[in-house]
C-alpha cells in the first residue's frame, strides 16, 4: 500500500499558450520545507544555464519567465508562506550572476 506525501511540486511551462499548458508533476514530499527546497533548485538549475551560456542576470530571470518549467508547490496546510517562482528567480539570478564560476 502506497501512501501520498502531502506536498506535491507540479510544473507549468512559461512557454505555452494558457490553453495548452498542463501540470507535470515534477515530485511529492513529505515537508513544505523540502519541496520548497526542490523547487528553488529547480529555478535555480534553469539560471545557472542560463548564466554560463553568457546570459547577464536581467536576461536569465527574463529567459525563466518566458521559457521554463515553473514549479508550483500544493499540499499540506495553509502555514507557509507561498513560494513567488518568478521572484525566486530575480533574486537567485542576481545572486548567481554576482558568484564567479568555480573550474
């Protein structure tokens, strides 16, 4: 027997028209915290690309709002605060742009 976790991350893409875009479940937590974490990394991973393709950090938080999964969290109780993924990626991207790339 199989139990649900309680929280859930789906992704929407930030590509398609809102007609065709689908939720894709991207994994299920047992903690707010950890599917927090999960889709930090996740917009993070897309910046980072971003990033060392040559990207400045105006242009990779644009490119994620224009061309990305978008992870949403769903679950569990309304206690925590709702995670923003577009603001997630203004802030990290400057924070990842001002880093210099470890060799």
């Amino acid at each position: 027997m199989t139990t649900e976790k309680p929280y859930k991350v789906e992704s929407y893409d930030s590509y398609g028209s809102p007609d065709e875009r689908r939720p894709m479940l991207q994994g299920e937590f047992n903690s707010y915290e950890e599917a927090l974490t999960f889709s930090k990394e996740m917009v993070a991973k897309f910046i980072r690309e971003r990033i060392s393709e040559g990207q400045n950090a105006a242009d990779a938080a644009w490119s994620f709002r224009c061309g990305a999964e978008v992870p949403m969290i769903f679950g569990g109780s309304d206690d925590h605060e709702y995670f923003q993924p577009y603001d997630y990626a203004d802030l990290i991207a400057v924070e990842l742009a001002d880093k210099p790339e470890k060799r």
